[in-house]
C-alpha cells in the first residue's frame, strides 16, 4: 500500500518531463543524511505499566528471541504505522 505522497511521485514521473538535479550525488548524500537522523534517531522515554503487563511482555520477547524494548518498539511502531494485525488472540 502506498502513501498518498508516493503516488505522487509515481505520478510525476510517469507523467511529467522531470529534470536532472544538479550535483546529483551531492543532493542525494544530503537526502540521505536528513532520512537517516530522522529516523535512526531515538528518544528516550519513561512509561508506567501495569506489572502483570511488563512481565508478559518480558516473557513474549523472550519468545521472539529478542529484548523486551524491541519488542515494546516494533508494537508500537506497527501500532501508529497501520500495520498491527490483530489474529483474534487472547492472552
């Protein structure tokens, strides 16, 4: 599925006369560089949750093979993202 900006840009380049941007390597180096402090970048944060909750998550984690933060990261990013599918799982 894609954004309503990448079809944009599919659409301007299907569709337009784009044209080439000078010191192309230079620009994309720059391009890069914004992407990745962007989204590399991480923050810190202090949440309260029930107990009971953490430990399951510990235990889950533990399951996947994996720190109990990376998992709590990968729900919640796929939580805000749309891509948390819910099999109908009861815990």
């Amino acid at each position: 599925m894609y954004t309503k900006e990448e079809l944009e840009i599919v659409d301007y380049i299907e569709n337009e006369n784009p044209k080439s941007v000078p010191d192309v390597k230079s620009k994309m180096q720059q391009i890069k560089s914004a992407v990745t402090n962007k989204y590399t970048k991480r923050k810190a944060i202090n949440v309260k949750v029930l107990e009971s909750d953490l430990e399951k998550l510990k235990a889950r984690a533990l399951e996947e093979g994996m720190p109990y933060q990376t998992l709590l990261n990968s729900v919640l990013h796929k939580y805000i993202t749309g891509q948390l599918i819910d099999k109908g799982r009861i815990a």
